[in-house]
C-alpha cells in the first residue's frame, strides 16, 4: 500500500512500551503503530475506530478515535501545532 492513503481501522487499542507509541491490535492478526495523543490513555484496553493517514509500513497519523461506546477524541491543539512545526522544518 502506498503511503498517504486514508486508513479507516477498527481493534484492541493498547500500549507499546519499547517503541513508546499506541498500537492498535487487529482481530484476526496485524497491527498498526498510531501517531495520536497521550490524552487517549482512557481507552487503552478497549475496542476501537481510527481514522488516519498511513506514514509507513504500519504506521497511521491518526486524525480520529472513536470508542465503540460512541467517545470521539480528536488531536489537540498541541498536537495539532507539533504536526505544523514538524512539517515546517
């Protein structure tokens, strides 16, 4: 797949301590690492849509969280600025 595509995923949302990112667990197999928000710790553990720009192999810049219980978080303005600086530079 190239890069740049919208991906729209649901899974497991969880933590991956060694690369220090969300990874959102497939059922079936596969995995995604997300670019997203600390602030969505909440749903760790809990089965989730996303919605994102994939950046490289197995990797989305997440622009939406939806929990199944209907929650939406989107990226924050610090998050949001973070993204423009770093592709200012």
């Amino acid at each position: 797949m190239p890069r740049g595509t919208r991906h729209i995923e649901t899974g497991t949302l969880g933590w991956d301590a060694s690369n220090r990112l969300h990874v959102l667990h497939i059922p079936g197999g596969g995995h995604w690492y997300l670019a997203m928000p600390g602030r969505t710790a909440r749903l760790i553990g809990h089965e989730v849509t996303v919605e994102g720009i994939r950046l490289g192999f197995n990797m989305l810049d997440v622009s939406r969280v939806l929990a199944v219980d209907g929650v939406t978080r989107r990226p924050g303005w610090g998050a949001m600025l973070a993204r423009l600086l770093g592709a200012a530079i």
